[in-house]
C-alpha cells in the first residue's frame, strides 16, 4: 500500500516521511530545512517568481501538510 509523505506529499511506501524529508537517523528535518528546500523546488518550477511568492507558495503548501500544518511559521502564530 502506498501512502504519502506527511511532509511534503510525496509517495512513499512506508512510515510518515520520505528519505528527502528526514535526517539520516530517520526523524523529521527541523522546518527551516524543510521549507528553504520546498522554496528551492518552488523556485525550478516557478523560476520568475520572487522570494515573497515562492514563500508564500510554499506557506500554503505546508498547510495542508499534517507534518507542518500547525507549525507557528505556517499558522503566522
């Protein structure tokens, strides 16, 4: 049974985050490193954007992430 990343959305196979998520000892990267690294993908799939909407881009993204939807830095608490 596949499922997904509750992280980013990838597919995975097993377990609630994705090898590109996680450190190498398997727990969640902390959010700064996550987030810099989904504005990073944001930014190939939208290169003309700035920095303002890449963020806000992936702000909304990770709200619908259970991983980081209550995250201060995603709820602007």
């Amino acid at each position: 049974m596949t499922t997904t990343c509750e992280s980013c959305g990838m597919p995975i196979e097993t377990g609630p985050y994705c090898p590109h998520c996680t450190t190498p000892d398997g727990t969640l990267q902390d959010f700064e490193t996550r987030f810099e690294t989904m504005v990073a993908w944001q930014a190939r799939r939208a290169p003309h954007a700035s920095r303002a909407e890449l963020e806000a881009q992936t702000i909304a993204y990770l709200q619908t992430m259970p991983a980081w939807r209550d995250h201060p830095r995603v709820t602007g608490g």
